[in-house]
C-alpha cells in the first residue's frame, strides 16, 4: 500500500518498540529513519524529505513536546503521530494542541498503527495537490481573512498562528457559514478517517483553542457558535 519513496522518521527510544513499528512499516514498503532522541528527531527532519513522523513523548535531551514545538515553529507540515505511554487526557489534549494530528497510547496494537500512519498520508497528499482554479479561495468575514492557498489566517490586519488541524477545522466551518456541523463530521473532514471514541473530545479541544486564538476570550466576537447538542457553526 504503501510507495517505495515515501519515508517516515520513527522517534522512540526504546529499541524493541522503534523495531516493531519498523517491522510492519517495512513490510509496506516505506522508506524508515531512527531516531533515539529528541535531538537526533529534529536534526532528520532537518535533513531529509520525511513525510509523516511518529513521535515518542518521553525520550532523552529533548521531549516529545519539544520536538513537535520545534519541527511545527520551522513550518514543516508533514503529519506526526504521537506515541504516548501515559493515559492521562491531558497528555493527549497537549499534542493535539501542539500540533499533532494524532496519537496512541502504549501498548498499541502495531496493526492499528498502520491504519493511521496510513490514513494521514493519504489526508496530507490530498491536502497538497496543487490548487485548482476551483478549490484556491480567500475567505474574507469580518476583520477575518482566511487564505487557503497559502494556508494562513489573519485578524484585524494580524497573523495568526494556528497549527494545521485548526486551521482546517476553521476552513471547513467558515467556507460553510451558518451551517451547522457536528463533531462526529469535522473529525472525518478533517482527520479523514473514521470517527472513533475519543474523537469528539479531540475536535472540542481544537474548537477551544482556535477561539482563544480568535480571541473570543476577550469577548471580541464570537466566529464559532455552539449549538448544543448539535455541533458548531461559523458566525462569519
């Protein structure tokens, strides 16, 4: 299923685990890297085409969130699945906001994996066909400007920094004003693939921080209603 060049970087310290995911990976076809630490994580995808990374939380001289802070503040887009040994919704949540697009928990069933490293790939390479005259559009509500070729956001004049889930969660709503969509459609959109468990927790955590960063904290305007029971809607 998977294509002879694509490559994936696996980041996990422990060698057993870093093994197993190589195994089955391989099997696909895709092209692995390794990478035992932090460190060792940013300086591969620093020097290699990678196209999607799986990232452990807990490894030596520079975590998991401080790889994802780093590789996400030098632009690159590629998805990064996280592999966490901790259970805690707030492990999870801080990913998410950080800029994952997914995660699971250890032990996890390596079959599974596979389902989501491919899924994201094939997400990421639909997200990046070069833009038609049909699918470029600037989105222009309010003091709000949203461009899809060059995937940015500003407000009132000011950039906006929003990780690429949030900002195709906030496309999706805002190219369909007033509409309303439920959790259970922006997860499929938008993480293309089937809705599972914890998936409408993952999409009211990206709501929630694409509001602060909206600044509806402050009372401004509010871009995304909540229709209770329902799902959320953009304002315009």
């Amino acid at each position: 299923m998977g294509m002879q060049r694509t490559t994936i970087l696996i980041a996990e310290d422990d060698p057993d685990i870093a093994e197993l995911i190589a195994l089955h990976l391989g099997k696909e076809g895709y092209q692995l890297l390794k990478a035992a630490d932090g460190r060792e994580a940013v300086r591969l995808v620093q020097g290699n085409s990678i196209d999607l990374v799986i990232l452990d939380i807990m490894m030596p001289h520079m975590d998991g969130y401080e790889v994802i802070r780093v590789i996400r503040e030098q632009q690159y887009r590629m998805p990064i699945i996280f592999l966490s040994a901790k259970t805690s919704d707030f492990d999870k949540i801080t990913g998410l906001v950080m800029g994952a697009d997914d995660y699971m928990t250890k032990p996890f069933n390596p079959m599974e994996l596979l389902a989501r490293v491919n899924a994201q790939l094939r997400r990421f390479k639909q997200l990046n066909q070069p833009a038609s005259p049909t699918n470029q559009g600037t989105i222009v509500a309010g003091g709000l400007t949203i461009d899809l070729e060059q995937r940015t956001v500003t407000l009132y004049d000011e950039r906006i920094e929003l990780t690429p889930k949030e900002f195709d969660i906030l496309y999706l709503l805002a190219s369909h004003a007033k509409k309303v969509f439920s959790a259970e459609h922006i997860f499929q959109q938008v993480w293309g693939e089937a809705y599972y468990e914890s998936g409408g927790n993952t999409v009211m955590v990206h709501i929630r921080t694409l509001r602060k960063k909206l600044g509806e904290d402050d009372k401004q305007k509010q871009w995304i209603k909540t229709v209770w029971g329902v799902g959320y809607a953009f304002q315009g």
